[in-house]
C-alpha cells in the first residue's frame, strides 16, 4: 500500500516538470547573497579615530524569591542569652573553686615541708653525736628550765648555796652552747612562695625565738666569763705584792708612804752604800728607778682581794640573774610543739581533687 502511494507521488511529481517544460516556465531559484568584499578604508587606521561606543546591555535580573520572614521568639532569645551568662559564671566560679584548691594544697606540701626542715635540719657547728638544731635547742631549753626551778625552789641558805653552784655550772654550759650557733634561717624555711599566711607568722616567730635564745644565751655565757675571773680570787692562797716605800713628812710627823710595784727587775741589782738595789717600776708610773731593799716591803693582799672579789661577785651574780631572766623568757617563746602541733594538723590533711 505504501509503495503504491510512493509510486503515484512520484508520476506526479514528473508530470508537473513536464507540464513546465512544454509551457516555456523556468523557475529561477535565489541567489545566495555574496559575502561582502573589504573595502580600502577598511585597512586605514588613525589615532584621531572616533572612539567606538559602548552599549550597555540591560539584562533584568532573574527575580528571586523572598523568603518570609520568620520571628524568633523573645523566650527563645532570653532563654539563649541567660544560658550564655550561666556558662560565663559557672565557668569562672568553677576556675575560682579550682585555683583555691591548688593552694590549699599547696599550704599542705608546705606544711610538709616545713616539718621536715625544722625537725632534720643540722648546723655547720653541731656535730653528728649531738643531732640536729632542734634536739639541742630542746635540751638547752630543759636544761634552763631546770636550773630556773631549782632558784626559784632554793629557800634556806644551803639551798641557795647549792643553786648557785648549779647556776655556774650553767653558765659553762652556755658558753657550749653559744660555740654551737643553734638557729634556723627564713631562707631554708622559707625557699620558694609562702602559701599559708598564719602558718607563716608563726614560723618567723619561732625563728626569731631560737635566735633570740642564741643571744641571750652568748651575753649569759659573757657574764659567766667574768663571774670566773672574779670567783678565782677566792680560791687563790697569799696573793704577795711588792710595795716601795718612801719617808714623807706631814703635819709635822714623819710617814711612809708605800705604792705598788707593778714591775721589779731582780735579775739586774746593784749595789751602792753597801745596801742592794733593784730596778722598779710602780704601778701608774712610766718611768722607774733603783729601790734599796730596805724600802721594799712584801704585803700579802689577798685578804683585801677576796674582800673586793665579794663585792664584784655580788654585782656580777645580780647581772647573771638578770641576764638568765632574759634567758628564760627565750627559752618559753622557742617552743616548737605549738608550732609542731600546727603544722602536723595542716600536713596530714588529704589532698583536694584539682585539675591542674
């Protein structure tokens, strides 16, 4: 059926050109338009040419769809804003929390430390038998605590005889102890930062308390030097002085008149009128001279002596006592188990959790 109708297409399509030709009509077809040739002009180029135009080509924007608007809530908005703060505050309270609990634990290794320090620490002049710095400022304390009971118990007169005795006994031990150099340094308690600011005072009135003692101790020791020297007059025998005697004369009866000799030179005498001289120098005077024998006089002095060395023994012993009183006082504020019970409490405390 389709190539019937292709067929009958065709013997008409033949026929129409046919019936063209025998008509004399020619069909012309269009020419296609020639490209247009360059001209001359075209290839001139100057700088005074016009300038070329420029068109602004105005494209509408594609249109784009607004979104409404949506309105946050005020609840919302409060409720973001006061969660914000919260965070701000719990963090620095948290921060806060955390910064005292380093110190707090921090006063606990320093409580520690300290401990340590007062407990082990040992001195250039204390030697290893006699332990450390506090084991001998302890027995110094309980050894003037002892003394001090027996003086104040002492009533009769051999009991005060016999606490006397005991004091200057004592006095020989301060001078040991004062050789010793016993006190503790705010640089070896105190090496780095101080964390604990009552813990601290107390460790620097301790230490000032040692030192104190330390130096009330020396003077005590100074006064129990020289309450020896005057105490040796005492146990001396004769005590023989030279004397040089001269004749004076007053108020119309004749005298003599004697002064010690501090000098006397009995390796060199010399003779003259048949009587011996020797050279002598009396006491306060720069210049000597020969003295005969026979104006020398022996004296034995000790009598006046030990009537003088009471008398400085009495004005020395009531400095000693009042020197020991200073001791004493000393002694009272160098106790270390205040300060001991103090940093045990702050040194066994447990640790607080921290972050840092």
């Amino acid at each position: 059926m389709a190539d019937e109708e292709k067929k009958e297409g065709g013997q008409e399509q033949k026929s129409l050109e046919d019936l063209k030709a025998k008509l004399g009509i020619v069909v012309k077809k269009p020419k296609e338009a020639e490209p247009q040739r360059p001209k001359e002009e075209d290839f001139k180029f100057t700088l005074n040419a016009p300038q070329g135009q420029v068109l602004q080509v105005e494209e509408p924007l594609e249109q784009v769809e607004t979104l409404p608007k949506k309105k946050v809530p005020l609840a919302l908005v409060g409720a973001l804003v006061g969660t914000g703060i919260l965070a701000l505050i719990l963090g620095l309270f948290f921060g806060k929390v955390m910064k005292e609990r380093a110190i707090e634990n921090m006063k606990i290794k320093e409580a520690q430390f300290l401990l340590k320090y007062f407990e082990e620490a040992t001195g250039e002049k204390i030697s290893a038998s006699e332990g450390t710095i506090l084991s001998v400022v302890k027995a110094h304390i309980e050894d003037t605590l002892d003394v001090f009971n027996t003086l104040q118990k002492a009533q009769d007169q051999a009991a005060l005889e016999a606490a006397q005795q005991k004091l200057e006994e004592y006095l020989k031990r301060c001078a040991k102890y004062a050789e010793k150099q016993p006190v503790f340094t705010f640089d070896g308690a105190f090496p780095g930062v101080i964390y604990d600011q009552q813990v601290a005072s107390q460790v620097v009135q301790f230490i000032d308390a040692v030192r104190k003692l330390y130096q009330e101790t020396g003077l005590l020791a100074l006064e129990g030097e020289t309450l020896r020297g005057i105490g040796q007059l005492e146990e001396k025998g004769e005590m023989i002085e030279t004397v040089v005697v001269e004749p004076v004369e007053e108020g119309g009866e004749k005298w003599l008149k004697g002064y010690f000799v501090a000098k006397i030179d009995t390796d060199n005498p010399r003779v003259e009128k048949g009587v011996k001289e020797y050279p002598v120098l009396p006491v306060g005077r720069e210049k000597g001279f020969y003295a005969a024998t026979t104006s020398l006089v022996k004296i034995d002095v000790s009598p006046i002596a030990k009537v003088k060395g009471q008398r400085y023994k009495q004005a020395i012993m009531a400095r000693v006592r009042a020197r020991f009183q200073a001791v004493k006082q000393a002694a009272d504020l160098a106790d270390f188990e205040p300060l001991r019970s103090k940093l045990q409490k702050s040194a066994t405390r447990t640790p607080l959790f921290t972050i840092f």
